[in-house]
C-alpha cells in the first residue's frame, strides 16, 4: 500500500511485541486474491489478499505451521477496486457507454 494509516503505530506494536512485517509482491497478492475467490469465494480487496499472500508465504517458509492459529482481517471489498484488479489480471471490461 502506498501509505499505511497509522504506520508509526503498527511498527511501534511490532517491535514491542516481537512480531515482523512481511512483503509480498502485486503478482502474488493478485494470485492469493484468484485463489480466496476460486475456492473460498471471498472477493477480497488487494489489501486484504496482501494479508493472504503473507500467510501462505510464512506458512511455506516454516515461519507458521498449519497448526498455528491466525486471524487475518479483510477490511475492504475487491468490489470497489474491480477497474484495479482486472487490469492486474488482464481482464476485459465491459464497455459501458
């Protein structure tokens, strides 16, 4: 994301508790969002599917096991960023005019 609300307090929040950040590229937050709508048929925001990109990097990386319990939170919609992510996926638009 371009610029995080509050980023000064979630990294304080990751220090103080030991936690770490993850960076995943737009190719696999556009792949995890194909993947939650596929099989879970969540729309999630490209946010939200940054979120999933992450989990499913730590648990292949060993970080998490499948035994850990995670929340991860979507807050947003893919409704709202449909001209983003069908460009991202090379979707054709419907021409509406």
């Amino acid at each position: 994301m371009p610029k995080a609300y509050g980023d000064y307090i979630i990294l304080d929040i990751l220090r103080a508790s030991g936690g770490m950040a993850v960076a995943v590229s737009d190719e696999n937050i556009f792949d995890s969002l194909k993947d939650w709508a596929a099989n879970e048929g969540i729309f999630l925001s490209p946010e939200g599917a940054a979120a999933t990109a992450a989990y499913a990097h730590l648990l292949r990386s060993g970080v998490l096991d499948s035994s850990d319990r995670v929340v991860l939170f979507n807050t947003g919609a893919g409704l709202k960023y449909t001209d983003v992510i069908a460009a991202a996926l090379n979707l054709k638009t419907p021409n509406l005019l």
